[in-house]
C-alpha cells in the first residue's frame, strides 16, 4: 500500500463528498460524522460517482438508484447492490488528506 495525497481536508464538505482522482483511481472522499472516509467513486450497480450522492449515517447512496453503501466496509446496505465497492484506508496530515491505495 502507497499513500497518495487525495485533497486539502478544507476541499471536503462537512456531510458531504468530493470525487477526485488519484493514481488512476476514482476517489470519494467523504466526510460524515465529522470522520474522513475513502471509497472507490464507482457505484458497484451502476457505472455513476458515489461522491455525487448523499450522505448520511455514515452511508453514502447512489444518485441513480438508491443504492447505499456502508462508508466504514464498502458494503452495500440498501438494493438494488449486492456487491462492496472498495474502501481506501485515511491519513490526515498538515491540512491535506492522503489514502492508502494497493501498489
């Protein structure tokens, strides 16, 4: 695992996400609860930015069809998903927010 500099922690909305790319990958960066998640930004049903859906309860849910996934596991907690999508683990130094990406 590498750590890559995702965004500056103020880019963030508070109970909200942001999509950004790093290394390749589609990222949502998420913040809920006043904690910082990562997720992969590809909806595991649809092909749609999970940083483009809502954010509550430590969920995050689709846009296009309500799919909702657990920010903490990548697991799907609402239909029509029936498969995680991948969780990148979160670093938090001077102001930037960096995630652990597989080398």
């Amino acid at each position: 695992m590498t750590l890559h500099r995702a965004c500056a922690l103020s880019e963030v909305p508070e109970e909200g996400a942001i999509g950004v790319e790093v290394a390749g990958i589609p990222v949502a960066v998420v913040r809920a609860d006043g904690e910082i998640f990562a997720l992969h930004d590809v909806c595991s049903h649809e092909e749609v930015p999970l940083s483009e859906g809502e954010i509550y309860d430590h969920t995050v849910e689709c846009w296009l069809h309500g799919s909702c996934f657990d920010l903490r596991t990548g697991k799907p907690t609402g239909p029509p998903a029936t498969k995680p999508v991948a969780i990148y683990p979160v670093t938090l130094d001077g102001g930037d927010v960096y995630v652990g990406l597989p080398d």
